[in-house]
C-alpha cells in the first residue's frame, strides 16, 4: 500500500468515527470563510482558527475544498433541521407557517454570510451546486407535500403547491440571506411580514 493510500484510509478512518478536532477544523473554516471568503481563505488560516498546524489539518482534509464541502454538508443539515419542529403536527396550519418560517429564517440568520458564499459559488461551480442544493430540493419537496395534504377547505392556494412553494422558499431563502446582518428589529420585521404574505398566497 502506497503512503497516499495509507493516509487516504487514515482520513476515512477519522471521518467515519466524527471526531472532535474535525469538527473544530470544519467550524474554523466556516468562521475563516465567513470573514474572508473563499479566495483569500488558505488552509494555514484555517489551522490557526482551530488552534492546530496545517499537518494536522491534511491528517483530516485533503484540501481547503474538501472541508468547504463538509461545512456545506452541516450548514446545509442545520437549515433543514429548522423544518423538523416537534409538536406541530396537528396544530393549524397558520401555526405551522408561523413556527417553520421562524425556524428556517432564523437558521439563514444564524449562518448567513456563508448563505451567502455558498449560494455564490454553486452558481460557477457544479460540486457545490450539488451539495448546496439539496437544502432547496428537500425542504422544497416537504413544504410542497404538506401543503398538498392540507384538508379540502383549510387553505386556498394561489398556484399550485409545487409553483407556490418555490416561490415561498426563494423568498425566504434569498430574505432571510439579505437581513441576516441586519438590526434584531430588522430580522423580526422580515419574518413578521413573511408569515403574512404567505398566509395570504397559500390563502389562509
């Protein structure tokens, strides 16, 4: 076995077992990629936010892109985790609005300058394009079903679900991205006048 094959299962080995200084590394590259986006980011930079050295960064990554993918892969974790709230589920469908749009508006917050990288880079490159769209295709998927199985009678949509919700999520999405730096006043106004537009379109 050659010495690369040997640290290509070395890595494996500490991915699979989600060790504590791999995620350290991962959170240091988001704060490091958040400050200084992805061109002026270097590996060193990110060994030094997590208080390590650039050979204990290659003993978990093979390069700055390698962890780029595994920060995508939690952030985009995180923002759908938003969408599973316990104890909702027979509550009215205002409810349900109010709470999820909440959640997930409060995620992009939590995370919104590398919303915003991301979003950027899955538009020149096609790995980060893949990884980072599965937050939009899932939740879509979910926000488009539940409305579907609404009660005859509950709501009275605008277009149909599918249409519809591509329409909330973009909003949400791209709103939620744009006030993520904003004032707390700012942040609450954006989600107060969500969750009213989208009463309105889905016709509550």
């Amino acid at each position: 076995m050659t010495t690369s094959e040997t640290q290509e299962r070395a890595r494996a080995s500490r991915k699979d077992t989600g060790g504590a200084r791999r995620a350290e590394l991962v959170h240091a590259a988001g704060e490091v990629l958040d400050d200084l986006g992805y061109t002026a980011t270097t590996v060193e930079l990110i060994a030094a936010r997590a208080g390590t050295s650039r050979p204990t960064f290659y003993a978990y990554f093979r390069s700055k892109d390698e962890v780029l993918l595994a920060l995508i892969d939690r952030v985009a974790d995180d923002l759908e985790a938003a969408q599973f709230l316990d104890g909702i589920e027979d509550l009215p469908v205002s409810e349900v609005i109010a709470a999820t749009t909440r959640a997930y508006a409060d995620a992009v917050f939590t995370h919104g300058g590398l919303v915003a990288l991301f979003d950027s880079l899955a538009g020149v490159r096609e790995d980060v394009a893949e990884r980072w769209g599965r937050v939009s295709r899932r939740t879509h998927r979910r926000y488009a079903r539940y409305l579907a199985e609404t009660p005859p009678g509950t709501v009275d949509m605008c277009a149909p679900p599918d249409r519809l919700v591509q329409v909330l999520n973009d909003a949400i999405h791209h709103g939620a991205k744009r006030v993520a730096r904003g004032t707390d006043d700012e942040r609450e106004q954006f989600i107060a006048d969500l969750i009213r537009i989208t009463e309105r379109l889905v016709g509550l």
